[in-house]
C-alpha cells in the first residue's frame, strides 16, 4: 500500500482543520467557454504547504490565477473562502492587501518601473489597507536589505526595471523576495520552479522556506516534483481533468516522478 | 464650464456701443478682425511705431494664407470673425468672490494635485485679495535677477524699456510669415514674455511664468522671446500642471529662442489647457509655433514637453543649428485621452558642421484619443558631420485609440548619420495584473506604468515639476482603464 491510496477513498472530502486559510468549494471555472476547473476542492490550513501537481492543462496554472483574480477565468459555481471571506468577490489588490500573494509564472517586465518602487507602493497599498503607517524611505530601505539576503540578490537588482532584461533565475528569485517585503498569509507559487538551474532553484527553496510560518500557507504548483526535494509539502494534490484526483504525502509526488501522470489519469478513468 | 461657455455668447452677442478706434478704455472689443483692430491693440499697448508696422505687415500676409490642413487632427472650421482679440482682464467684481464658487471637480483636482490654497485661488480666478498681491516671494525673486543683470518682464514692458532688444530679436527665428497660425500671432498678439540673459551669466534661478500670474490673463495669442547672449545659461518654465480654463478656445502662441555662441537655454513645458469634456465639447484648440536658433558655435537649445491638455495640440518645438558643434533636444510626452487629437513632433534643421540633435517622443492615447508623431530632420549641403538620434516610442490603452507616426528625412550631405528608432506598445492587462497583484490599486498601476513608459523625458524636467507632471499624468489617465 502506498500513502497516496490510503487518501483514494476520501480524495473529494474536506481535510481536517478547524481553521482554513483557504476553502475551495466545488470550483467550477471556464475560459472562453471552455471547463477547466471542473468541481474542485481544497482545503488549506495555517502554516501548511501544499503542492499541486499534474499533467500539462490540467488546471493548476488556472486554480492559481483564480485565487488572484486574474481577469478572463469565469467562475461558474462554488466558492473561495480566504480566512472565511467571498475572496471571489474581491479585487485583485484587496486580495492582495488582505494577503494573498501569487509568485507568477512567468514575471511581466515593466520598462522604466524600479523594482523597488513597485514594491514601495504595493507594500505602503497593503499597509494603508491594514491601518498601518506607511514605512518611511529608511525603515523601507532596512527592510529591503534584509529581505535581499533571503534570495541572495544585489543590491542594485532594486533599481532596475521590474524584470527588464532580468535572467530566469532572477526573474523567479525577485518574486520570492517580492514575496518577503510583502509577507503574505497564502502565498501561491506557480511553477516556481520551471527555467531553474540548480543553484537558483536551491535559493529560490531557500528562501521559501525562511518564509514559512505557522501563520503563513504555501501551494506550489509545480510539474516536477524535483522542486519537492527542497520544499517538502505537507500534502501533495494530483489535479486531473480539472479535479482533485488524488491526494496524500509527498510519498506521492514520488509514485508520480517513478510512474508519469498517465497512470493517474488511466487510473481515474478506470474508477470513473 | 457652463458658465464660460454662456458667458462667451455674452461677449459675442453684445452690441458694440463704443467707437473703438479712439477709444482705448474699451473693456473688449466686439468679434473680428481688420486694421483698425490691430491698430486698437498696439495703441493699447502704446507700442512702438516699428511694432505696429510689423504687426500690419504680418495681418497683410496673413489674409493671403490658407489654413494649414495637412496635420492628423479634424475640427470644426474657424471663423476667426467670430473672435473678439481683446478683452481686458477681468475686474475682481466679476470674478469667483470665493472657491465655493469655482467648479468643484476643478478644485478636487487642484486637491489631488497638492496646489496649495491661494495658489488654487489665483489659477481659478478668484479675486485676490492686496495682501496677497504683494507676494514676497515675487520681489526677492525680481531683486536676484536684476542683480545678475537678467531681464525678466513682459513683452509689452520690453518693447517699451528695451526696444532696440526687441526690434533685433523679435521675429528673427518665428517671421511673421511663417504658417498661418504665427502670422495671426503676429498680428494680434497680446502680452508674452521676455528674457534677456547677458554675456556670461548664469541665470540664477529658473524663469517661471508662474512667477508672472498678475499677467495670467495674456489670452490666447501669446508671444515669448528669450535671447541668451554668448556663453549664458537659462532654464524656462512655461506652463502650469494645474488645469487651465479659458473662454477662449483658439490658442496661437508663438515662441522664439535665440542661443547665441556657447549659450544653452532649456525649455520646458507641462501644458494642461482644458480637453473638453468626455466628448471633446468645449476644449482649447492649441496651434503653437515654437522655434529657437542656435545662433553660434556651441550653442544648445533643449525643449521638453509634457502636453496633457487641450483638444487639439499642433506643436513642433523645432531649433535651427546653426553655429558648428551646435545642439538640439526635443523630449516630449503627449497623452491623448477621451476624444483629444495631438500633432506634435519636432523639426531639427542641421545648418552648421558636426552639429547634432536628439529627439525622444512618447506618445500615450487612451480613450478615442488620437496621438501623431510629425518630425522632420533636415542636412543641409554645409552641414558636415550632423548627428540625429531620433527616438518615437508609442503607448496605446484600449483599442479605440490611435497612435501615429511621420517621420520626415531630408539628407544633403553625405557624411550625416542619422538614426530613427520606432516602437509601439499596448499597457498589457499582464502588466495591469502583475501591479495589482501586488497591491496597487488599477489606477496607480496605470500611473506607475505610464510614468515608466515616460521616464527618459521625465528625468529632463526640473526635479519639482517632474513630480507635478507624474502627477499629473496620472490624473489625466484617469478612468482609461476598465
């Protein structure tokens, strides 16, 4: 018996904690009229990290995207509670403000923005939205030396544009150290890990990890489960004609490196 | 607005009761326009005798010229009989007693745009009251210049204390007959500024039409002549970030630089006239002739434009080079929003050897707005070793917009090298996303995104109105978006 078929039989049902972060709902999302999300819950509590695995258009990337708010997923039934509220009828940046932070897949540069003051701005945005005092240029500047460290970035990374002419590695290693300014209670890691050699998916996990908290939950999205080997999850999700399929410990993601998805999904049709 | 508009058919439906040919102490004249009203303006002014020959002149011409029809903007035609060309300014018993009395969303703009109170009540036209009159700030200022020997005055005030000044310089670099729209100026032109930098000096402070605002009402035919003698130095402010509301709606400025040997003047610009409402009604059309002449060897002249407002914008800040080693700079933002329409670029005349010139322009159109790049680099046959960057990056917000681009080359000699670099880029809802995501709100991203956009010609401008013209920006983006 391996772990993840212990979970077979209740892979549908609501996964034990008092208090979620995050409950998904029997999610249903379409893009351009087409289901991609097809009924699909989750639920996640304090402190735990969650990895999302499965095959090419599975939906992973979407179920990131929705949790962000991103425009052109339509929601067509269930619900995303965020510390029990409709986060589905928030704004992006309130979601953000309230906490909910997406490390993208691909960073969008934005020639002549610094780094830096998007980051001022986003942060000082949150702040205001908390009722707290906007950090000063010098408070804001200590933090961002300290947080720096955590990826091992430059100092001058600051003042270049956002992602302009940044590497692969430095465009993955600026959302996570985004990510430690902002300090988020969910934050969702989109195939973090894809166009990562060695040494930067070792810093990018690195800092992850520094990251995480018995009030902060992580999801990774990711293909691989190489990732896992540096960031290891409290559960793993196999995600699959736009569902939870299966889910269990990262004993799972190992069956999956060992036997491809395609035995997940022959699997599930075969129960289906 | 309303109140303006009502109070313009006022003027124009007022039967006229004075003779105004002998009488000077006419508030306004009646609409139109022939000799007699040239020689009411100049008689007003008590002009020199060479001035109202050369303002008769100009009207001559300009009866034989056609309006310019070959610009990329559409309106409505002009009957310039229907104009009245002079008003004086308004007496305090007709003006706002208060700011209550000014249009709210023109105050909360002043608000967003941080414009402290007596400032907002002289941009507004409030009656001011003496104590404010005699700003401080405004004699400590006149002493510094007249210390260095600057003079910083009225165009009228120049005529009549420095006419051998004027009588050189005015329409060297703009003549009378240049376009259609400089002619008209140059026959009825009202009030404008004058400067005069002497040999060697460094002006010591920027030069702020600002710190002209008892002549806020020179109208909508403004004349500026700026001469920066040999080896001086001078930076000019015009404008104003604060929106501007006039009853007029036909504007006809000229401007003239004239550098002399290893002089540099710099000149910048935010112009926020009023657009118009959501559907162009009502908006300034600005027809603006601006030209400087790098007289001497070395000599640089640099414009920087931030234009934000009007319905129409038909500008070429343009500079002659023709002393050898000479410089010219045109860095310029224009944004077009709702149903705003701009024409604007540049003209860099190579004349003189190894001179060089450098245009950046950005153009942004959200909106309907309509937003073109007209730029000519011009070789001469002398001009041996002249060097052009030219630099046309175009932003689009939605997709009822335009944006476009016509670059004029005219080469005659064959050691120029010349460069032409083109882009055209819509705000991505991924750059949009990324922001927000972040925790900017739709609106700052947009600002954020667009100043970005705007940076290489931002970081021009004095420090203090760089931040104002960020702001600014912003604001006139608002609602683009979603």
């Amino acid at each position: 018996m391996t772990a993840w078929s212990s979970a077979l039989p209740e892979f549908n049902a609501p996964i034990f904690f008092e208090n979620n972060m995050l409950k998904i709902s029997d999610l249903k999302v379409t893009v351009d009229g087409k289901a991609i999300l097809n009924g699909l819950n989750l639920e996640v509590g304090p402190g735990e990290v969650h990895a999302i695995m499965g095959p090419n258009g599975s939906g992973k990337s979407t179920l990131a995207n929705v949790i962000a708010g991103r425009d052109g997923y339509e929601v067509t039934d269930g619900s995303v509670a965020f510390m029990e509220n409709d986060l589905l009828e928030m704004a992006p940046e309130e979601r953000a403000h309230e906490g909910v932070f997406l490390a993208f897949q691909y960073p969008v540069e934005i020639p002549g923005v610094a780094n830096i003051a998007l980051l001022k701005e986003g942060l000082n945005a949150a702040r205001r939205h908390r009722g707290e005092k906007e950090l000063d240029a010098l408070d804001f500047l200590k933090l961002v030396r300290e947080k720096l460290k955590l990826v091992e970035m430059k100092e001058e990374f600051l003042y270049r544009s956002v992602n302009e002419g940044f590497s692969g590695g430095e465009k993955k290693r600026n959302e996570i150290f985004q990510m430690a300014m902002l300090e988020p209670r969910l934050a969702v890691l989109d195939e973090t890990d894809s166009g990562l050699d060695i040494d930067a998916l070792k810093i990018v996990a690195g800092g992850v990890n520094a990251l995480r908290s018995e009030d902060r939950s992580v999801i990774l999205v990711t293909h691989y489960q190489r990732l896992l080997d540096y960031i290891v999850p409290d559960y793993v999700h196999v995600l699959a004609g736009g569902r939870i399929v299966r889910s269990g410990d990262k004993g799972l993601a190992l069956d999956l490196e060992a036997r491809g998805y395609g035995w997940i999904e022959a699997g599930d049709s075969a129960t289906a | 607005m309303n109140t303006a508009v009502k109070e313009l058919g006022e003027l124009v439906g007022r039967e006229y009761k004075e003779g105004f040919v002998t009488d000077i102490e006419a508030e306004t004249l009646p609409p139109g326009l022939d000799e007699s009203v040239i020689r009411f303006l100049s008689a007003k002014k008590s002009e020199p005798d060479f001035i109202l020959e050369w303002r008769l002149e100009a009207f001559r011409r300009w009866q034989q010229m056609d309006k310019p029809e070959w610009a990329h903007v559409h309106h409505d035609p002009i009957d310039f009989q229907a104009i009245s060309y002079y008003s004086a300014p308004k007496r305090d018993e007709d003006r706002p007693k208060s700011l209550d009395e000014v249009d709210p969303k023109l105050i909360e703009t002043y608000n967003k745009l941080g414009i402290p109170l007596e400032e907002q009540k002289a941009l507004a036209g409030v009656a001011v009251d003496a104590v404010f009159d005699s700003v401080s700030v405004t004699t400590t200022f006149k002493d510094k210049l007249a210390e260095a020997g600057v003079i910083f005055c009225p165009l009228s005030e120049a005529m009549a204390n420095h006419p051998e000044l004027v009588r050189e310089y005015l329409g060297s670099v703009v003549p009378a007959s240049d376009n259609f729209y400089a002619a008209l100026n140059s026959a009825v032109f009202t009030e404008g500024s004058f400067v005069y930098v002497p040999k060697g000096v460094r002006c010591p402070m920027e030069l702020s039409t600002y710190f002209r605002i008892n002549a806020l009402n020179t109208g909508q035919f403004e004349r500026t002549l700026i001469i920066a003698d040999e080896g001086s130095y001078v930076s000019y402010l015009e404008g104003c970030t604060a929106p501007m509301r006039d009853e007029n709606q036909l504007h006809a400025a000229v401007v003239e630089l004239v550098a002399m040997k290893d002089a540099e003047i710099k000149y910048s610009t935010v112009q926020n006239w009023y657009p118009g409402d959501e559907d162009g009604r009502g908006g300034i059309y600005n027809f603006v002739t601006k030209r400087g002449a790098c007289r001497g060897d070395n000599a640089k002249i640099s414009w920087t434009q931030v234009e934000t407002g009007s319905a129409i914008t038909w500008k070429y800040p343009s500079v002659l080079l023709e002393g050898d080693h000479s410089i010219g700079e045109f860095y310029s933002v224009a944004l077009t929003n709702n149903c705003q329409q701009a024409d604007t670029g540049t003209k860099m005349v190579h004349i003189g050897e190894n001179t060089s010139s450098t245009i950046i322009s950005k153009g942004i159109s959200a909106g309907r707005g309509q937003n073109a790049y007209r730029g000519l680099v011009k070789v001469l046959k002398g001009a041996k070793g002249a060097r052009n960057y030219s630099q046309c990056d175009s932003l689009l917000m939605g997709d009822r917009c335009g944006a476009h681009t016509f670059p004029y080359v005219e080469v005659k000699n064959p050691t120029a090298t010349i460069e032409h670099e083109a882009t055209t880029s819509k705000i991505g809802e991924d750059q949009l996303f990324y922001c927000r995501q972040r925790g900017l709100s739709e609106e700052d991203a947009v600002s954020m995104i667009v100043n970005g956009f705007c940076k290489e010609v931002f970081r021009e401008l004095p420090m203090e109105f760089a931040v104002e013209a960020q702001k600014l920006l912003g604001i006139s983006l608002e609602g683009a978006v979603g």
